[in-house]
C-alpha cells in the first residue's frame, strides 16, 4: 500500500509536497492500516497511544528537512504564520491554515474527512496549507489563506492548489442547514448544484466539498485550470485513508508543503 501521496500539480521544482496515507507506521486497532498492521496516525488528539504517535511523527520528519509545524486545528478561519509568529512546539497555535515565505519551514495540517489544501505561488516562493471541513470552508479559511498570501507577495491569479484526499460526494451526506447555509451564504445555481438530493432520506443532501472549495477558489480570484486534484473519497477508500466518517474513533492523515 502507498505510504505518501504525491500531488498531481505543476508547482515549481523547488517545492516539495505530500500527504499520508494511513500505511506505514506503527499504530495498532482502530488506528491500524485496513489489514491491521502499523497505521500512520501522527494525531494526538485522537486517544492514540502516544509513544505509537511520537514515533509515527518521526517517521514523518524523516521525509522533511525540519520538524514540521503542527497546528491544532479547530475547523477556524485562523491562519499561522512563522515569519511573524514564533511557533511554540509544546502549545501549538490554533489555526486551521499556515502560510510558508521561509525555505525549510515545514507546514501541516491533519485530516480525515475533511478537505486538505496546498498552495503555491507562482515562483514557488509562498506556500501554503489549509484545512478545510465544510465549517471552514463556509467561513472563509481558504480566502483568508489566499489573503495571507497575497500580503507575502503571491497573486491569487497565479496559485497552483491541490485538493487531497477528502470525502467524497457520494458520501458527505448533509442536513438541509448545511445545504442552507452555503447556498444563502453567496445564493447561486452553481452553488445549489453542489448539493444533490439524497435518494432515500427527505430533506438530506450529498455534499460535493470539492465543487465547493473549487467554487471559493475561483471566486477569490485563482484560475481554475491550476486547480488540481479532488479525485479521492477517503469514505469509500478504505485501503488508503483513516475517514471519521467512516470509522468514528479514527486517525488522521497529514498534508505537509515546504520549499528549498
């Protein structure tokens, strides 16, 4: 099984990117890999035991130059930025999103379910990843990452995004406020049809998360033929990925973006 997997972008050569999977590592039960060997849960907030984390975390850093900087995440609009924040690896920030101007600075965010992000700017010099379940996604954290990027110098019109693994829409199943809540947020067509019927359950819908986050990208200005990825359903793939969804108590896959 794939250990890590590599984003399907054009980003610069400079820039280095992966996400997990939930092979390769060392957690056991609910945390364990689909055939119940070692999982490669990096989450601590899980109830994993936690030597089994430190040395899924170690098996991470072994592919990155630095320790990465891990958030704790909060489904916020929050976004950590290094070059102005001093990153305290024992209280890590509450944010949902981080942003990279530094080379060797290691950025991640943890999902399962939920959507991951990577940015990068057109010369490769601002990176970025966010974490996007569908209360941060309603609430603006990919434009407020977008912000925080142009603040650094990245044109919107320029940023190559790859969506990783997520749920898919075959399988977020939502309430009517979830559907209400997009679709009076910024009323559109193209924003209903993000929302399917549910076949067999009145008043629920199937919630496309990649049409969504696809649509808020391009509305704050990124040219939807550099946005990449949004092909996986971490529900339904169960080989591959941990889904809360799916499983409950569960762990979590890391998405991890640097530069030289």
């Amino acid at each position: 099984m794939t250990q890590f997997i590599q984003p399907n972008w054009h980003a610069p050569r400079h820039v280095h990117a992966f996400m997990t999977t939930r092979s390769g590592g060392v957690s056991q039960g609910v945390y364990a890999d689909a055939h119940g060997n070692g999982g490669l849960n990096p989450a601590t907030h899980v109830s994993d035991h936690p030597f089994h984390v430190a040395q899924n975390r170690a098996i991470i850093q072994a592919h990155v130059p630095n320790p990465p900087l891990w958030l704790d995440q909060t489904h916020s609009t929050q976004v950590f930025a290094p070059d102005s924040h001093i990153y305290d690896a024992q209280q890590p920030p509450q944010a949902d999103a981080v942003v990279l101007s530094q080379a060797g600075v290691v950025g991640a965010i943890m999902t399962a379910d939920c959507l991951p992000v990577l940015f990068s700017s057109a010369d490769g010099m601002v990176l970025a990843a966010a974490h996007a379940g569908w209360r941060g996604l309603l609430n603006g954290v990919l434009e407020q990452t977008i912000a925080h990027m142009h603040a650094r110098g990245a044109s919107p019109s320029g940023l190559q995004i790859w969506l990783g693994a997520a749920i898919g829409a075959q399988s977020f199943e939502v309430g009517l406020d979830v559907k209400d809540a997009f679709t009076h947020h910024k009323p559109s067509a193209q924003t209903a049809a993000c929302f399917a019927p549910h076949p067999t359950r009145a008043q629920h819908y199937l919630a496309d998360i990649y049409a969504l986050a696809r649509q808020r990208l391009v509305n704050a200005g990124v040219n939807p033929a550099l946005i990449f990825g949004g092909t996986h359903c971490t529900v339904i793939e169960a080989e591959q990925f941990y889904s809360y969804r799916r499983n409950g108590q569960t762990g979590r896959m890391a998405c991890l973006i640097w530069r030289d």
